[in-house]
C-alpha cells in the first residue's frame, strides 16, 4: 500500500544518454512534483503538475521533460544526461487545498548516476 | 520567487539537549509553514506544519513557532534522542505551486 512510488531505485547509466523515472501516486492527490536532490542535500523543485497545468522551474534545462499519462502518473524524462544531472530524484504529491498550502508526501527516490 | 533561508546549516547537541532551527523567508503572501525530516538515504517526511493564523503547535517532543511580522518560522526540538539526527528542512509556501525548501539543517545528537 506504498503511497509515493518511484521506479527504478538506482539508474546507472552514460552521458548523452536519454532515460526515464516512473512515479505513481495512490493517494488521489490532484498536484505532483518532481525535486533534485543533490550532493549537498538541496532539494529544487523542478516542476510542479496540477489539474493538467504543468508549472516549471525556469532554472531547469529544457532537456528535462515531466509527461503525465493521468492524474496519478507523473514520469521524467531525461534527454542527453550529463555528467551534472547525477543527483537523487524525488517525487512528490499533494491535495492542495486552494493554494498550495498542504504536506507533501515523497516517493522513496532514485539515484541518477551518470558516467 | 520566495528567498528563504535557514540556519545554523548544522547543528551538533548532546543528547538532551534541546534543538532550534531558525527558517526565514521573504514572501509576506507565504501562509502554510511546515518542517520536514530527512533521515540519512530516506525520503523527506513532514513532521509538523503550521498555518498563518497561528503562533505556535506542539506535537510531544517538537514544536513549531511562527512570526509572520518578522517572517520567520522556528522549529524547536526537546529531550533530543540520537534518532532525531537528521537533516530537517523548512518549506514556506504560499500557494504558487513551486515550494521552496531551504537549504537544510544537519542535526546531529551525541549519545
């Protein structure tokens, strides 16, 4: 009964590469994110998807593509990697209640190794 | 966009002790304040939140306190135990959809 899941764990792969990350979420929260975690523990946001409105972190490179099949799907996909992009993603989801204003509840991660 | 910062960036007591974690931000509008835990390879989890018609709310052995007149928000932590080491994160929001998580603070509690 996970309730944030993100697949795969671990991701090893070259530069120049394209790859994706899997989240689903089963708790009928309306709004789904993806964050960047990286070495030093910083957590970026990277976009936010509500309702079908996508909103995205202007800092991100356009090599970085969120595709939502539904409403408890949020999946990243990730064009020419680089060695930069080696980082722990999370996923995330949230009921939002008029604002933004509510818990985020985080998928366990995925560890992005790029060599 | 909303600036926000945290401090100390670490944190180091002796079991016992207490803890408090300082989190500033910059968007007057920001109304939900919460505080997550991040224990070593795990995910964030939220461990105690507030919203902007409160000063304060105690759960057991943590606790939140809110000045919205001077724009921060503390987390305050009593009797730590070495299972309270972690890195805790702040995360001001004000219903853009882009939350902004602060830089994290590295709590580590001595047996």
């Amino acid at each position: 009964d996970t309730a944030v899941s993100q697949t795969p764990k671990y991701l090893v792969t070259q530069m120049g590469n394209d790859k994706s990350i899997k989240c689903e979420q089963n708790l009928g929260h309306d709004t789904m994110y993806w964050y960047k975690q990286d070495s030093k523990k910083f957590l970026k946001i990277m976009f936010s998807y509500n309702n079908k409105e996508l909103i995205i972190n202007e800092t991100v490179p356009n090599r970085f593509s969120p595709k939502s099949p539904d409403k408890a799907h949020l999946n990243l996909h990730i064009n020419s990697l680089e060695l930069g992009d080696s980082a722990v993603y999370f996923c995330a989801s949230s009921q939002e209640r008029g604002g933004g204003d509510a818990e985020q509840f985080f998928g366990p991660g995925t560890r992005l190794t790029v060599l | 966009g909303e600036n926000v910062e945290q401090h100390p960036s670490t944190l180091s007591v002796q079991e016992g002790d207490s803890a408090v974690i300082k989190c500033t931000y910059s968007d007057s509008a920001s109304n939900y304040f919460p505080w997550y835990k991040q224990e070593l390879g795990k995910r964030p989890q939220l461990i105690i939140d507030i919203r902007s018609n409160v000063g304060e709310k105690k759960d057991q052995r943590i606790a939140v306190t809110l000045n919205k007149t001077a724009k921060h928000f503390s987390l305050h932590i009593t009797e730590t135990q070495p299972e309270d080491s972690a890195v805790y994160f702040c995360a001001p929001e004000r219903g853009s959809y882009i939350p902004t998580f602060g830089r994290g603070t590295s709590l580590i509690v001595h047996p």
